[in-house]
C-alpha cells in the first residue's frame, strides 16, 4: 500500500502527463525548486506550493489530497 506522499506525488504526475508537462518543467514553470514535487513522497508539502499546483491546474486542493 502506498503512502500519502506517493499518492499526492502519483496525482501531481497524472495531472502533469494529462496536461502535457513533466513535473520538472512544472517545478520550473511554477518557480519551485529542482526535485522539490518528488520529495513529497517523503514529506508533507508546503500549503502554499500545493496551492500553486491547484491553481495551475484549476483544480481544488482536495483534489491531490484524496
């Protein structure tokens, strides 16, 4: 079973392959650091970069969350 972490990183990937983008070239698009996404797999994320996620995908937070 997957942790939390792997499945917010999972849907951070599944919407960045809907949306045609790698997760470094959204890293880069949204000024976060090199590798920052990955890393949640291990640690929580900042509310604040989730949030820039959410918006740039027109989704809710609740979304990555679930």
């Amino acid at each position: 079973m997957k942790g939390s972490g792997e499945l917010l990183y999972d849907k951070v990937k599944e919407a960045c392959k809907t949306k045609g983008i790698s997760v470094s070239a959204l890293e880069r698009e949204l000024g976060l650091g090199n590798g920052t996404i990955t890393k949640w797999n291990k640690v929580a994320p900042n509310v604040y970069n989730l949030k820039k996620i959410a918006d740039f995908f027109g989704k809710p937070i609740e979304y990555f969350l679930e």
